[in-house]
C-alpha cells in the first residue's frame, strides 16, 4: 500500500459558519452554531455533508 492512491477518500471543503455567544459569567462563555457548506470537492464516490451544529 506504500505510495498507492486510496479511492475515494479525503475531501476539500468550505463552510459558512454563523454563530452566536453568550457571555454566562465573567469567565463562561456559552458558543453555538451552524456551518453550512458552501463548497464540497469530494474525491470519488462519498456521501456530503449537509450541516454541522454545535452546541
């Protein structure tokens, strides 16, 4: 396998992420967001990503 090419594997990606934080106390912050793909270069046949949440 040294020095051969695995199909369809690895990806490019770009993500839109809008997110809010709310300052809890002087030292916590709370995060939470959305990433949205905006490019996806899929090497081969794989399944895409539609959204991330975070929380």
């Amino acid at each position: 396998m040294k020095n051969q090419e695995v199909r369809d594997s690895g990806r490019d990606q770009i993500f839109l992420s809008p997110g809010v934080q709310f300052l809890a106390l002087e030292n916590i912050v709370l995060e939470s967001g959305i990433q949205i793909p905006v490019w996806q270069d899929l090497n081969g046949v794989q399944l895409g990503t539609d959204f991330n949440l975070r929380l």
